[in-house]
C-alpha cells in the first residue's frame, strides 16, 4: 500500500491484515538500494509470534 509521509510516498504492508489502531506498530526501515525483502526473517517472526495482527 502507499501513503504520504511529510509529501514524500512511502510503501507499506499489513500483511494482508486490517490496521488496527489499538495495537502498537512496528517499522522497519532498509536503506538505499534495498527492498522490504530485506526484513522478511524479521516479519515472520512477529507473524509467528503474534505480534503482528
């Protein structure tokens, strides 16, 4: 999904899952040059986990 941040476009997902404004939020940001990709152990871990609902 896309959104604006401060005018600039960002990328983000919910994996598939509805925002729930209640729950605490994490974000992982990768530099230059690299993809979400970069983060998908750490993701798992907290689908797993069930930290990311």
């Amino acid at each position: 999904m896309k959104l604006k941040v401060n005018g600039k476009e960002a990328y983000f997902t919910t994996s598939g899952r509805e925002i729930d404004k209640d729950q605490p939020t994490i974000v992982f940001v990768h530099g230059s040059g690299l993809t979400h990709v970069t983060w998908v152990l750490q993701t798992r871990y907290f689908a797993f986990h069930g930290i990311i609902q």
